[in-house]
C-alpha cells in the first residue's frame, strides 16, 4: 500500500438532518468538464488511482435556508463517531446542542420514525476510506426512544471491510493486512464469531468491537483525521482559542511572532497582540500589549482591539494548522466581521500549490456575494443550498449542476454576482419589510 501522507475530504452525505429531509451531498470531488482555474485541484495517488479534491468550497442561501444545517451535521457525525455510541452526553457546553442531544437532529416534519443516514469519504495517509451509518433515533424531540444502529459500513480503498446491520459480514480482508492485529489470521474465526456475538445495538462497531479485536491501527487512523484533521467550527462567534496554563508561566507575555504578523497586517490598535495567564486564571487570555515610557504595558485586548480583529486572531491558528498539516477546515459564517480582501487572501493561499503542499481544504458559509467570482472560484466550488416554502425542507447544489450549454447553462466568464441577485441560481429571497413598517405606521396614527 502506498503511504502518501496526505488528507483530504471527499464527500459528505447525511439525510434526515434537520431541515435535509432528502439525502444531501455535499461533494469536494471536482466536477467534469469544469475548466481552468486547475491549481485549485488536489491530486492524490493511491495505488494506480488518482484521486481529485476540491481545495475550497463557498456554501451561499438566505437565512435559515439550511448551510449551517450542513456544517451541523458534519459536526454531529464526527462527534458520534469519536464518541462510539448514540447515547446522549452530559456535555451542554457546545453551541451545537445536536451533538449533544440526538433527538434534536431528526427532520421534524417526518411523520414516521426513518433513520437518521450520515456517510464520509476521504484520504488519510494514503488510504481512502468510507464510512457510513444509519441511525434510527426515533422521531424529532422523541427523548425517550430506544435508539439502534441499524447499519454500519466501511470500505478502505474501494473494497468492503466490514457491513454491520442486525449480525455483521466481513469483506475480503486483505486490503487491511498490514493493519490488523498481532495474530490475527490464526483467530480469525474465533475473533469473527465473538464480534457477531457482542454487537450493542447503541454502540458503533468501528469504535469498540472492531477497534478491539480486528485492527486497533485503522481506526486511530479514521479517529485521528476526524479529530485533528477534520476541524469542524459550527457557530464560529463562539470560536474562544486559549493557551493552557501548563503551557505558559504566569503572568508571562507570549507573543506568537505568525499570529501576531498577521494581526498587524489585519490592523491591530496596539503593539502587538499577546498570550498572558493570570494569577488567578488556568488559561492564557489575549492581551493587547503597548510600549510605555518605561516598559511594556498590556491590557485585555477586548478592550481596545475590535470585535472582527479578536475573531481573526482566534482563527488565524486554525488557518495555520490546516495549511501546515493537510486539515479540512469547516467554518460557520468564516467571513463575519471579517473583511471580504482578508478572507480572499486566505482562499488565495488555499488555492497557491507553492503554499498549500499538504492538501488543506477551507469549506465556509457566507451572504457576502464578492466571492461569486469566476477568477477566484470554480463554478464546482460555488455552493446553494435553498428551502422550499411549503415542504419547508432544503436542497444543497453546485453551480457546477447547472451545465455549460442550454438556457440554464453557466458559462466560465458570466458575471456569478449579478446572476445570482436576478435569482438565476435560486438560493435567495426578496425580502422587503416596508409593507409591515407601513402598516405599523399607519396603526400608530390610529392610536
């Protein structure tokens, strides 16, 4: 097997999530046909298999149209996974309260009890893999059904390794040899038959009974990309990045000289911007660091820096992490209080080959219409997502899904922007309140 070293999501899937009653694709694998713009394309070769992914990708739509639905799921999937059961967490603190409570994920118009479907594809250290679940959680706010997986599959490189549903069949194998335990052939039946045997209807096969007995190797690989590499930002106005104390001594100033470049170019009221952990604190807060007749003076940076620059430098890491270490990183709303050229930047540095070596992927939401630009994104990297009045569920598709050719065809060199506020696209909704502030008017003049 080859070893490439590299990372990069594929495909994301869910259904029944929320306001996606159908099953949503959210695809990172390039579109045919779509030319130009080639450097934004990753290529890895596994095998006699190359395999093409998308370094960036826009999700556009109207409020409450569903693309924060899309990063939820990713987030909620991930989260069960690492976790290994469908049991609800004691855990309130995340700003996703699906992940925590599962019976908040369900569409809530369905009428019946239908599983809850999430499946993932992607490259981890010269490896594709696939996993998909289906979970039956009952109905939507349905808090005390008596949850089960009712299936579970992973493939490695195109092949079956394992299909769960009520037993468990086991595919060929040998694509994971050098990844299964000491041993493994000689107590193969035995392993098999204790495997069947021990299914818990609440808990993922991957995460315990395969991770146990078949190969312990494979899954830190799977775990080890969804929780360092697969970095999910749902609500990204409640992004807080601290040091840990035991990193830093107190009352220290540590200034990390990228960041902090970085910050200044962004446009910092002071100094330099710093880590400090105070006597009476377990965590670095940032400081807002001046130069005084004398010596140093610093503040808390809330204080005198902006809102925008705070939520820059508390995301700026995760934008290093993920170019220096081939992450994907899923982020809320990336470009709010941000200024539109500091994000364009950033996808500028995504889509540079000289820069991004390692596969990094930056997925975001937004309503600024500046990136529906045809010299900065591929018509492929373009997402909608719309909701339907009546059905109330959304649908989520590329711009690429439109063609090149025929009325609805979009061309490489359209004007994006000015197509999609004519409504050409969908994805959007004329919302004009001067009928309601009549009225109110008109009913204040009456009283």
């Amino acid at each position: 097997m080859q070893n490439g070293g590299y990372y990069m999501l594929l495909e994301f899937k869910a259904s029944n999530y929320k306001s996606f009653k159908e099953e949503l694709l959210f695809s990172m694998i390039p579109a045919p046909k779509q030319k130009g713009l080639d450097f934004s394309i990753l290529n890895e070769k596994i095998n006699s298999k190359i395999y093409k992914g998308l370094c960036s990708a826009v999700i556009y739509g109207p409020n409450a149209s569903g693309k924060t639905n899309i990063i939820g799921a990713m987030e909620v999937f991930k989260v069960i996974v690492l976790r290994g059961h469908i049991r609800n967490s004691n855990d309130r603190n995340m700003p996703n309260a699906a992940v925590n409570a599962l019976e908040l994920i369900p569409n809530s118009t369905n009428q019946e009890n239908i599983p809850i479907d999430f499946s993932i594809k992607f490259i981890e250290n010269g490896l594709v893999f696939e996993y998909r679940i289906s979970l039956d959680v009952g109905g939507f706010l349905e808090d005390n059904y008596s949850r089960k997986i009712v299936s579970e599959v992973l493939f490695v490189n195109e092949k079956l390794v394992f299909s769960r549903n009520d037993t468990l069949e086991l595919g060929d194998l040998k694509v994971i040899k050098d990844y299964l335990v000491n041993e493994f052939e000689e107590n193969a039946k035995g392993v098999t038959s204790l495997a069947k045997n021990n299914l818990n209807h609440e808990e993922l096969f991957l995460m315990n009974g395969f991770r146990a007995m078949f190969s312990a190797k494979l899954v830190s690989m799977i775990t080890n990309w969804l929780d360092n590499k697969f970095m999910v930002i749902y609500r990204a106005d409640a992004l807080h990045v601290t040091k840990k104390a035991s990193e830093s001594k107190k009352q220290t100033v540590y200034i990390e000289k990228t960041i902090n470049s970085a910050a200044q170019m962004f446009g910092i009221n002071s100094n330099a911007l710093g880590y400090i952990v105070p006597e009476d604190d377990s965590e670095a807060k940032l400081f807002s660091i001046f130069n005084g007749k004398n010596d140093k003076k610093a503040m808390p940076a809330e204080l005198f820096e902006s809102y925008g620059t705070i939520r820059f430098v508390n995301m700026f890491p995760l934008v290093i992490n993920a170019l220096m270490n081939g992450g994907t990183l899923v982020v809320d709303e990336f470009d709010a209080s941000l200024h539109p050229m500091a994000l364009m930047s950033i996808i500028n540095i995504f889509h540079n080959d000289d820069i991004n070596t390692k596969n990094a992927q930056l997925i975001f939401n937004t309503h600024n219409p500046i990136f529906l630009n045809c010299n900065l994104l591929r018509r492929d990297e373009i997402k909608f997502v719309e909701r339907d009045d009546v059905t109330h569920s959304s649908t989520h598709y590329s711009l690429s899904d439109f063609g090149t050719s025929g009325e609805k065809g979009v061309r490489k060199h359209e004007d994006y922007m000015k197509n999609y506020f004519v409504s050409q696209y969908g994805a959007i909704k004329d919302i004009d309140f001067t009928s309601l502030f009549e009225n109110f008017v008109t009913d204040q003049k009456e009283v």
